[in-house]
C-alpha cells in the first residue's frame, strides 16, 4: 500500500474503534486503535487507546500511551491534559500539574478549556481556592458557559465569603 492508502486506511479503524470506545466497547476499540497504529501511527490513535486502556482499569498503561502520543506529535495537547487527569485519579495531584499546564499551552488541542478545569478541581482539592478560582476563570474565557465550571465558581465564591 502506499502511504496515503496506508493513512487513509489507518484513519479509518482509528475512526471504528472511536465508535466502539462510545458504545463502551473498549476491547474492541484497543484492538482497532493497535491496527490502525501498526498501519500508521497517530498521536490520536495512541491517545484514544491510552482513554480505552484508563477504562478498562489500566491506568499506568494509559499514561505509557499518552506519553508515545506525546512522542509522535507534541503539538497534540489531549494526552498531556489525560496525563494530568490520571494522575489526579491515582491521587498524584502535585504530578498532575505541569502536564495540565503544557496541555494549556499546546498549540493544537480540543477542548482547550478541560486543562483549565482540572487544575481548577486539583487547587480546589489542595485547598488552594484562589488558584482554583483563576483555573475556572479560564476555563470559561475558552468556553464562556460552561455549566461545570460555573457551578465550581459558585461554590468557590461561596467559600471564600
């Protein structure tokens, strides 16, 4: 195969295991994510595997495949923003910071607003209100709105009062 039929064909099972990972098949969408990275390798496809990998209970894994992501495509910021939300579910908060802060500062990442509101929840866990304000604050400049980030601001204002 050529290489356009190659990436072409790769984007195709990245594509299939998308639809299986949101069905809540993540066997299914491991599979296909490997396939499509044997033809090609993606920093979505390894990113997307590393989400099926965190769901399946294999979250060290997860980030192994976040950090192959970051290899193939630093530009890409999800799987540094992934990175920092695993290690905030391991309880690993103060690791978790600098990968949601190079996620912030990536210059190709969608939903560029979810760093934001990790750090946010992550400050609010440490304690750190007015961090934790400035983080949500952020979250909805980017996505003005945003009903996660409105309710922690309320909450936080409330605190602080």
């Amino acid at each position: 195969m050529d290489e356009a039929t190659l990436r072409r064909r790769a984007l195709e099972l990245w594509r299939e295991g998308v639809q299986h990972h949101m069905r809540g098949d993540f066997v299914r969408a491991v599979a296909l994510y490997t396939e499509s990275i044997e033809l090609w390798p993606t920093a979505e496809a390894y990113t997307f595997r590393g989400w099926s990998y965190n769901f399946l209970g294999r979250t060290d894994d997860a980030i192994a495949e976040c950090k192959k992501a970051i290899e193939v495509d630093p530009d890409f910021g999800n799987p540094y923003n992934d990175i920092g939300s695993y290690l905030i579910a391991k309880g690993e908060l103060d690791a978790a910071i600098p990968w949601l802060e190079r996620a912030k500062r990536a210059p190709r990442y969608e939903p560029r607003h979810f760093p934001y509101m990790n750090l946010g929840r992550l400050y609010a866990a440490k304690g750190m209100l007015q961090q934790a304000i400035r983080e949500f604050e952020g979250a909805l400049e980017l996505q003005p709105g945003e009903p996660t980030s409105l309710t922690y601001l309320a909450r936080l204002r409330g605190a602080l009062n």
